[in-house]
C-alpha cells in the first residue's frame, strides 16, 4: 500500500505540468485525481542536478491521462516485482492492474469538491461493494 502511495506521490516529478490531488487505496482498486495542465509533458530530467533544473528544454509535448496512467502502473509494477524478488515472495497470480481504467472529467470547484468526499468516504463504504469477499 505504501508502494502504491509514493508511486502516486512521484506522478508530478515526472511530469511536468501534473498534479496529483485526493487519492485512496482500497483493497482491490484505487481512486485518484490527476490534474492535467496545458502543456503538460514528461520531464526531460527529473532531478534537480541536471543543468535545466530538471525542465525540459524547449516546448514540451503534451502528455494525455492515459500517458500518466501507464507510467503509474509501470512503476508500480516493476517496484512491486523488485520486492518479490528480493525478498523472494510470492508473486501475485495474474497482473496487479486491469488493462482499463475509468475516468471522468472534472469541470468545475463544485464537482471537484463531490469527488474528493466520495473519494475520501470510499473506504467506509468497502463493507458493502459487491467486490468485498467479506461483505455481510
């Protein structure tokens, strides 16, 4: 779970013009908001040490959600096989991320506000989603 949550943190270091904002780990999916700005593109030089202090030089491409998501789940996926690995634990039986993902534009403060609160109370809920093998 932590694993999942710098990997959410580091979506920003990586992309230039990304934020990331309300995100939760629930135990058989995730929910996150990701913010795209105009111009967002991927770093040319993620550290601070780099002559550029890390910007891109010269107009950056645009970067899609999609771009964003596939980075998210290549990181998470090669951190979580590195563990396994080197703790020689037992891999998970399939993949970690479904192929797909769901998303909905956000387009004013008052949507995002809802968003957030679903996001915020969607742990409470677990105990009832159809995908809980516990639910009563």
């Amino acid at each position: 779970m932590e694993m999942i949550q710098s990997s959410w943190m580091e979506l920003a270091q990586h992309y230039s013009g990304v934020q990331v904002d309300e995100f939760v780990v629930m135990p058989n999916h995730i929910h996150g908001i990701i913010v795209l700005r105009v111009g967002a593109g991927p770093r040319a030089c993620p550290d601070s040490n780099c002559a550029n202090n890390g910007q891109p030089q010269g107009v950056a491409p645009t970067i899609s959600l999609s771009d964003v998501i596939n980075r998210f789940k290549s990181l998470t996926t090669a951190r979580y096989r590195k563990e396994v690995s080197k703790n020689n634990g037992r891999p998970f039986p399939g993949r970690l991320w479904q192929r797909n993902y769901y998303e909905h534009i956000i387009r004013n403060e008052d949507e995002i506000n809802r968003v957030r609160k679903y996001i915020g109370d969607n742990p409470a809920q677990w105990a009832l989603d159809d995908e809980n093998p516990n639910r009563l």
